[in-house]
C-alpha cells in the first residue's frame, strides 16, 4: 500500500484544493475548507507536509511581509493568520529545519520584542503563535545556532528583565537553550546574564506559590552554566545573599523530596559559584547551617549508593550530582583556616558525614568495576560514564587531602579508576567530543599523596601509570604551549603594577587549566623519583622525561609569571638527572641552558636588596606571593643541585663562573644575625659544602677572593653553631686536610690572624665559618699560595658615598706604624714637615691628569670593578692625539633575540656549523651569556664537537657609558657595526669603538 493510499481522503481534497487556487483569495477560500474538513487526529506528519507544501511558503511569505491590511483590520493581521499556520506545522522536523521557516526567525524575534507596544494590543496571540514557532526551531541544533546567529539570547534576556508579554514563554526559551548550549553560551555577554540572574533570583525569593519551585529549578540552570563571572562583582550584589538565605528558610523547612531536591540543586551551583567562605558570611547560625546541609548531602548520597548498582544510581544522577558537588566543596573547605573556626565537635561530625558519602562512592566504584569485567567500555557520552567520571573526582578531592583512612578500599578500587582514566583520556585526544569530563585530571594530587605510599605505588607502577603521566603532561604542554604562544611578554615590572581584585581574579581565570595539570603531573614524578630510583635509572619513560625537562624549562625561564611552574620542571629534572648523570657528561648545549635556568630558579629565590635595610635576606618579590607553593620546591632544588654536582664537573664550573657563590657569602656577610630563617641557612651551607667538596681547587679560589665576605660571615655564624653537629661537622670532614693540624680556641682569630690565615694558603677557611670556634692552622710542608683572583664583572647602579678626608681607624694605625718605619730607618724624617715636603718634590714633574683624577675617585668606592679599573688604565696611557680601539659583542641584539647574529667578519668560518646561546638572569637582570660553539672539520676527523665561552652582557649604552666616563669630553668617540658605519648594518656582531683623545 502506497503513503498516497494512507493519506486520508480529506487531506488529499484539501492538497487538490489548495494546488488548484489561482489567487491569493482562493487560496484564503481553500484555507477556510482546510479547518472545516480535516480533524486533527486525522493528520500525521506526512499529511502535515503535504498540506504545507500545497500552502506553498511564498503565500505565506507574502502575508508576512504585507504591510496593506484590509480597511478596519488590524495592522498584523496578515503576520497572525501566517503564523498560525506556520504553528500548525511546527511539529514536522522536515518543516522546521528548512531555510524558509529558519528565514523567518527574524520577524518572529521582532514580533515578541515589541509585544509591550500600543500596536500589539489586539494581536496577543500572534505573540503567543511567535514563542509556538521559535520554541519549535530551538529544538533542533540548526535551529538553535540559527536563533544565536540571529541575537535571539539578548532579546529573549530584554524581554525577560523588562517584563513583556509573555515573558515567561521566553524565559523557558532561555532556560532551553542554556541547558543545550552549555557555559560557552553566555561567554561575552556577562552583562545581560548578571541582569536576568538578579531579575530571575528576585522573582524567585519573593514568591510564595508552588511556581517558586519551577524557578528554584530554572536558576539552577542558569548557575550550571554560567560564564565566568568574578566574584568580587557578584558579591556586591543582593540577590546571592538573599537567594541563600532563601534556600537555607527552605531547606530547614518540612517539605517534600522533590522540593528538597530542587533546593538542594539550587544551593550547590550558588556556592560553587560563590565559595563556601561566603556563605559563612550571612543567616543567624552560618556554621549551624552549613553543617547540616553537608550532612544532608551526605546522607542523599549514603542513600542513593548503598546497595545499589550503578544503573539504579543513575536514576538519581541529578540530585546526586549536586550532592557531590556540596561534598567536593567541603571537602576543600577543610583544608582552610574556616573550618579550623569549628568546634571539634562540629569538625568531626562533618569528617564522619564525608567519609561515610566517600565510603559508599568506593563501594560503588567496586561494584561497577566488578560488573564490568574490570573494564570500561561504555560510550564517553554515556550517562553512566558520566556519573562514574563525577564519582572519581569526588574520590580524587577526598584522597588528596586523606589517604590514612580506608586504605585497603581504596587500594581495591584503584586499578579500576586508572583503567577508566586511561579510557577518557585515549578519547579526549581524539577531541570528537567537547566537555568531556577528564577523571585523569581529578585524579592528579590524589595520585600525588598516593604514590608516597608503598602499596598504592606498586599497584599505580602495576598499572602502567608512569607512561600514561607522561603521555598526558606531553599533552597538557601542547595546549598551554600553544596558549602561551599567543600570550603577550610580561614587562619586567610587572609586580609593581597596581591592579584591582576584579582584574586579578580575571587575570587568574584566563590561566589555563593545562598550566595546574602540568604542576600536578611533576608532583606526582617527585615522588616517584625520589622512592623508585632503580625505576627512574632503567625505565626509558624517566629519561624521556628528563629530556622533555631539559628541552622545554629555558621558554619559561624567561616568564615572570609563570614561577610555580618554571620551579617544578627544574626541580623535577634535578631529581632526574641525578640518575642519569652518564649522559650528560659533556655538557651539551641543551643541559647547559637547563641548569642555567635552574641556577636563576634558585638564586633569584632570596635577596637582601629588597628587604627594607638590605640587612636581611627575603624572598624575592617574583616569589612571595606563590611561597608557600615554592618553598618546598626551593629546597628540594638546592639538595638536587647539590646532588649532580659531584657528578658533573661542567655545573660546578658554571656556577662558580656565574658568581653565585660570591652572591651567596656577600649576602650572608651583609646580613644581621638572626635577619635569615635557619632552614635557609642551613641550605646555603650545605650548598656550598657540596660545592667544596666537589671540586676543592676551583672554589678555593672563590673564597680567597672574597676573603672579607667569608671572614664577615663567620663573625656572624660563630654564635650560632654550638657543636660540630649537622653541617658544620658535615663540611669540616670535607675540608679537613691531612697535612693541617686543627686546633680549638674560644674567641677565634682577629682580622690580621683571618688575613695571616688567607695568606699562608690555609684550605680549612670554611671551618672558621660554620663553627662557633675558629681553627688555628699549622702548615706542614706548603708553599705560600699568591694567585691572580678572578674577577666577577657586574654592571650594576653606584652609590657613591661622598668622600670626608676622614682616615678610618685601621687607616690611622697604618698610617701610625709606617711613620714609625720611616722615622726609625732614616733619621732625617724626624718631623711632618719634612715628610710632606720630600714627598711633594718627588711628584712635581708629574703633570696631573684631572680627568684620569676624577674617575679614579669615582671608582674608588668600587675597588673589585675591574673593567672599569682597566679602561681608566687604558685612557690614562692614551696620548693626546692618541687612539683606542676596543669592541664588544652585539649583547643588545643577543639579549632580545637569545642567540647571536648571523655570519660575519669575526664569524665567517665554515668550520663552525652553529652557535647554540643562552642568557642567565638574576632578578631579571641579565648575568652571564654562554655561547655553545659547534664544529665540523672532517680532514681533522672532528664532527660536531663543541666548545664553550661565557661573557658579561654589556649593552652599547652601558659601554659607551664606561667609555664617556673614563675619557670625558675631551675625546671624540665614533661606533662601528662590523667596520661599517652603524646606518649601514642591521644587527651586526660586533660594535667597535674607536676613540680619538683629543690634544688641549
């Protein structure tokens, strides 16, 4: 039988009828046959469209757009009788999906935006046949993208706020398409939703009847999904506060269990949006309030669990969610000093509620994963993947923050949860479905604490989960690699900049959620390089692992804003390469910049230039605010340090040559006793005492340089050391030598003992620093020991302190004893006078140098700076008429760009096949260049070997700067790009300058 023969004989007179109609008239007259003929229950969708298509969309397009109206009609009338129509029809998908019913959504938008106007009085249900048409095309995802493409979300929102009729049709509209669209709906258009939430939430607190309850259930939408909003903002707003105190007058109410359950929905998404501090803020008895809306929650969940398998559970998804998200929140919430604001009575009955509602959760998770063979292979858009996703991040929040308790249950259920963790993630690569929930994730600082613990250890590295760690922290970076790409760079001053809470929490809430992954992910590996160092010596995962952190820590290097993660990767990679030390033995270039990162991480930590007298070592501004996310890091990073030290000659050698060792004595003999924490301390010492130990002679050198830092620091430390125990005892055993007898004494030695000690080459000068007792040295068999220090060169700003001619007391007593010296080898210097006058006469056919003068008293503050020490030395011996011809790197272009420029005259070899640079940064201040040189000389057999050179970064103002200030005006001083005038070279790599000391 064929769909024309089941067609009812009066819908085929009609189609015949309507067909055959000439006019517009006649096809009035057919319509009026239609409604007498045909009942309702006689048409189905097929006749529908039969009698649609027999209408013919341009008839009906045609009375939508008529503006002549017979006499006495109403001005719609036409547009009401089209629709009506169209109404009739909005039941056939077919229908309601084509171009020419979503061609209209237009009119029908203007329609119900002016239905309050003076016109629409007698066409009210036109209105009403409008909402029947536009609540039919957002049924459909075609229809619903088409009403977004066409503004419907502000006008449906208008209509809402401003009351107009029948708005409560395009509330429920709003409410549709919400919940289909999701939290990207609303994203820029925060304004209009804050509007139709306060219209929505104050409808919804004053009324009285049964709908109260229909609203309940409609804000809880809107809050589900709701853009990101700050809350600083919505905190200086009624409506949450009121709607709170309405919902806790409800839900202390004896009412029914769908209400209840509407209430409860309600009061989870407004404190997941508000916190569960706020809501401590208001009603007569917060704490009374809170307590028990966790144990309702609690209970809902006991209930709805207990002896039930997940497909009965399911049935209650709803509530239970919510449920899980008051538990989720409080259980955060206890980590807080709030709750330490609860009586131990109330603390405890709310940690038995949470581990009653999670114990049901494992045993749930135990009974799926039984009935389930121990897989899971449900679609990811199942709904009972969802639930079982929701039910891991609650046990995710609860284990980072308690795993003593119910551990065998946990260890019972684990398998399963890394098995379903697995599953997501495999399919959330695959990115067919946006919104996946992402369990892995939730799992992260419970796989954290777990891996601490010897049983869940073995049964996560059972689980393969180091692969699965590492697969997923490769695929987290691509995302926030990607985002970071597109991010501008942070200036310099960045922490100086004055900015509002509602600008901060905005700043926090564009960070993407890749960044906290990645910082979870190292945290879980820390525990595991630490407890499982066979594994992390012979798994291959750990050394792509620390390759990953080899190859990506330098990008963040340079990121201010990204500490935090910058001091997990470093970290992390410590822990790493303490295993595997063999492979990086030469220092490639890719290691070198790695520590050299780590080195910043760890020295830009503390300062005493920020401290309000430079007399105390504080934490760095760029550290404070993430402290206590750093701190923990910071030490583990130095021990690591220490720990590769010894292994790697080549690191050893970078520090000592970055000046940190020097930094590290000049602060600690700057500082006041007692102005460093003792932890800190301890970790410098122990810092430097590997440091020492591992390579004697280079570090030796060090100290001797800085004698007076070292002899400043223990004056201070002598107090502070009692016994020879910890690290004190620890580094006298790494110093003691076999050819020095040590001695004790009470005071320790004076300055000139300190210097006598330094000078006879005495290698136990640490023993006089962490000691409260001084050695006194006796040398067998040991030459003096007189070297050419190296000199460490800074630029950094001057403050000159102006000189009074006044001796300081060492001075005098000087100054005493040689005139001694002189008076008793030659008698004739019996008197002052004669002393000065002979002395004079010995320099009057020098001719003064005023300049030379002047810069030598200026850099007499500053005696230890050597480069400027050498170019007043250079402009003193330059002639009149005289040339200088000096040159320096193009530092300018290699500070911006991290590598250095391209060929040239003073690079033009073939041999050398790249130059591989890096930038080590103090207080994000540029220290040290390292340039890896690469070369090729096959008839040498040499391939692609290496060497290394290390330069102080002098930008062309600063030198040009030194140079002003050591020759003056009298000089004429020109700059060269590679012997070409600078107009005629981009980014050459040299400068030289050439400067021509003019005659008087």
């Amino acid at each position: 039988m064929s769909k024309k023969e089941k067609v009812p004989e009066s819908v085929l007179r009609c189609v015949v009828a309507l067909r055959s109609a000439k006019s517009d008239n006649d096809k009035f007259a057919s319509l009026f046959v239609v409604t007498k003929l045909i009942k309702a229950d006689e048409c189905d969708q097929h006749s529908l469209k039969l009698l649609y298509d027999a209408i013919g969309f341009d008839f009906l397009n045609r009375l939508l757009k008529s503006t002549e109206v017979p006499q006495d009609c109403p001005p719609f009338i036409y547009k009401s009788i089209a629709l009506s129509i169209v109404s009739c029809f909005c039941s056939v998908p077919e229908i309601v999906e084509s171009d020419s019913i979503l061609g209209i959504i237009p009119v029908l938008l203007d329609i119900v935006s002016t239905s309050d106007t003076d016109d629409m009085e007698d066409n009210l249900m036109l209105v009403s046949d409008c909402y029947t048409c536009l609540q039919a095309i957002a049924f459909f995802e075609s229809g619903r993208k088409a009403l977004l493409t066409k503004g419907c979300l502000l006008k449906l929102t208008e209509v809402y706020v401003e009351e107009m009729f029948r708005h409560d049709q395009a509330l429920q509209l709003l409410v549709y398409i919400t919940s289909k669209e999701g939290k990207q709906l609303w994203a820029g258009h925060e304004e209009p939703f804050k509007q139709l939430l306060n219209r929505l939430a104050n409808e919804f607190n004053g009324d009285t009847t049964e709908k109260k309850f229909e609203l309940c259930k409609m804000l809880a939408v809107f809050l589900a999904n709701s853009p990101r909003l700050p809350v600083v903002e919505l905190q200086k707003e009624d409506w949450p506060q009121h709607t709170l105190l309405t919902l806790e007058g409800i839900l202390c109410s004896r009412i029914g269990t769908s209400q209840r359950d509407s209430a409860l929905q309600l009061i989870s998404r407004l404190l997941e949006l508000m916190g569960i501090g706020w809501g401590l803020k208001f009603g007569p008895n917060p704490r009374q309030f809170l307590l028990l809306l966790v144990n309702l929650a609690c209970v809902e969940v006991r209930m709805k669990l207990e002896d039930r398998t997940l497909e009965q559970a399911i049935e209650s998804a709803d509530i239970l969610v919510a449920c899980y998200s008051v538990v989720e929140l409080f259980i955060t919430f206890m980590t807080s000093q709030g709750f330490l604001d609860f009586d131990a009575k109330q603390r405890e009955q709310a940690y038995c509620a949470l581990k009653g509602a999670v114990g049901s959760i494992l045993a749930m998770l135990h009974r799926t994963d039984e009935e389930s063979s121990h897989e899971w292979t449900r679609p990811v858009n199942d709904r009972r993947t969802e639930f079982v996703c929701a039910s891991i991040r609650i046990l995710g929040s609860w284990l980072a923050e308690e795993t003593s308790s119910m551990k065998e249950e946990v260890c019972a259920v684990l398998p399963f949860i890394i098995t379903v963790c697995s599953r997501m993630y495999e399919e959330r690569k695959l990115g067919s479905i946006s919104d996946m929930p992402d369990p892995l994730r939730f799992m992260l600082p419970a796989f954290c604490h777990l891996a601490a613990e010897d049983a869940p250890r073995k049964i996560m590295l059972c689980q393969k989960l180091p692969q699965l760690l590492y697969d997923y922290l490769l695929y987290q970076w691509g995302i926030f690699s990607k985002w970071l790409a597109l991010q501008p760079t942070v200036a310099a001053d960045w922490l100086h900049v004055h900015t509002t809470p509602e600008e901060d929490d905005v700043a926090e809430a564009n960070r993407p959620e890749s960044e906290s992954a990645i910082i979870l992910v190292c945290g879980v590996f820390m525990n595991l390089a630490v407890l499982e160092p066979e594994l992390v010596a012979t798994d291959v995962v750990f050394a792509q692992l620390l390759k990953f952190c080899i190859t990506n820590l330098p990008p963040l290097v340079h990121r201010q804003d990204f500490i935090v993660l910058l001091g997990n990767v470093a970290v992390l990679g410590l822990l790493l390469l303490r295993h595997h030390t063999w492979k990086y033995a030469q220092g490639d270039s890719a290691a070198f910049r790695y520590i050299q990162g780590t080195v910043s991480f760890l020295w830009d930590a503390h300062n005493s230039e920020e401290s309000c007298d430079s007399l105390s070592l504080v934490i760095s501004l760029r550290y404070k605010r993430d402290w206590p996310d750093l701190a923990e890091l910071w030490f583990l990073g130095m021990q690591g340090l220490s720990n590769v030290m010894g292994k790697l000659d080549w690191i050893v050698e970078f520090i000592v040559d970055s000046g940190w060792p020097h930094e590290m004595m000049k602060s600690l003999s700057r500082i006041v006793a007692g102005a460093i924490d003792a932890n800190t301390r301890t970790a410098y010492e122990d810092f430097l005492c590997c440091l020492l130990r591992a390579q004697p002679d280079k570090v030796k050198a060090v100290i001797l340089e800085n004698r007076e830092e070292v002899y400043e620091v223990w004056k201070k430390l002598r107090y502070t050391y009692m016994t020879l125990d910890g690290p004190a005892a620890n580094l006298l055993s790494a110093l003691r030598k076999h050819n020095y007898t040590i001695g004790l004494i009470t005071n320790g030695p004076s300055r000139s003992q300190w210097e006598k000690i330094v000078q006879i080459g005495a290698e136990d000068y640490f023993d006089l620093i962490l000691n409260n007792y001084c050695a006194t040295v006796r040398v067998e068999g040991e030459d003096s020991m007189f070297t050419l220090p190296e000199y460490e060169i800074i630029i950094e700003d001057e403050k000159i302190e102006p000189q009074t001619g006044k001796l300081s007391t060492s001075d005098e007593a000087e100054l005493k004893e040689f005139e001694k010296i002189l008076k008793a080898k030659n008698p004739t210097f019996q008197n002052d006078e004669s002393i000065n006058e002979s002395l004079e006469e010995s320099v009057t056919d020098v001719k003064e140098d005023k300049m030379f003068l002047k810069f030598k008293e200026k850099i007499d503050s500053y005696p230890d700076q050597v480069l400027r020490t050498a170019i007043a030395n250079f402009a003193n011996c330059v002639k009149p008429g005289g040339l200088l011809l000096i040159d320096h790197r193009n530092y300018d272009y290699i500070l911006n760009n991290c590598a250095t420029p391209a060929k040239n005259i003073y690079y033009n070899s073939n041999h050398i096949v790249d130059i591989k640079t890096s930038v080590l940064c103090v207080n994000r201040r540029p220290t040290l260049v390292t340039m890896d040189y690469i070369m090729n000389i096959p008839s040498m057999g040499i391939e692609h070997e290496s060497f290394r050179l290390s330069y102080y970064p002098h930008r062309l103002d600063e030198f040009k700067g030194l140079l002003k200030e050591a020759f003056g005006d009298s000089c004429k001083h020109t700059v060269f790009g590679d012997f070409k005038q600078l107009e005629e070279i981009t980014d050459p790599a040299f400068y030289i300058h050439l400067v021509e000391k003019l005659t008087e």
